[in-house]
C-alpha cells in the first residue's frame, strides 16, 4: 500500500493560494518566527535576571500572532508531516498484522 501524505496537497493548495509568489510566504513566515524567537529569548532573559516576568500568559500573545504569520509556510506543514508519520506507521503495523 502507499504512503500518506498530506504536506504535498497542502503545498500544492498553498501556493494556488499565493500565485505562487514565494516571497510573500517565505517574508510571512521569516517574521511570524522572528516574532516567536525574539519574545521566548526576552521572557528567558527577564526570567534570568529575576524580574518578573509575568509568567507563562506573558508569550500567549506573541506566540498565537507569530504561528499565525508563520503558519502556512511552517507551522501547517510540520503538523502535517507528524500526521503523516503516525498514520503511516498505523498503516503499515495494520498491514503487518493483517499478514
């Protein structure tokens, strides 16, 4: 039996979506994780140096806007290849049960 995979159709429907202008992507998603990295790095810095960092609820801001910007180029595509690596490991364990 073949392989799953999800991530090409979602390439596929991603750049019909864009035209095809990669750079539109590519520049969301440079800044979608920038935005990530740069607000863990300062919440680690301020927790480092004793402030208060305001705890946990203090990234819940940054990182939904980041994996927004991010998330067609990035985010989408790696929960995409993990489903694929689960499924296709059910798949061929079935398979091998089945034989």
């Amino acid at each position: 039996m073949g392989k799953v995979d999800f991530t090409s159709g979602w390439n596929t429907l991603w750049s019909a979506v864009t035209g095809g202008d990669n750079r539109f992507t590519v520049a969301m998603a440079a800044i979608g994780v920038g935005i990530i990295v740069f607000f863990v790095a300062k919440f680690l810095w301020d927790r480092k140096r004793g402030g208060g960092a305001g705890g946990m609820g203090t990234l819940l801001v940054p990182l939904i806007i980041g994996a927004a910007l991010a998330g067609p180029a990035v985010v989408i595509p790696a929960i995409l290849k993990i489903a694929e690596i689960v499924v296709n490991t059910l798949v061929s364990f079935f398979n091998w049960i089945t034989k």
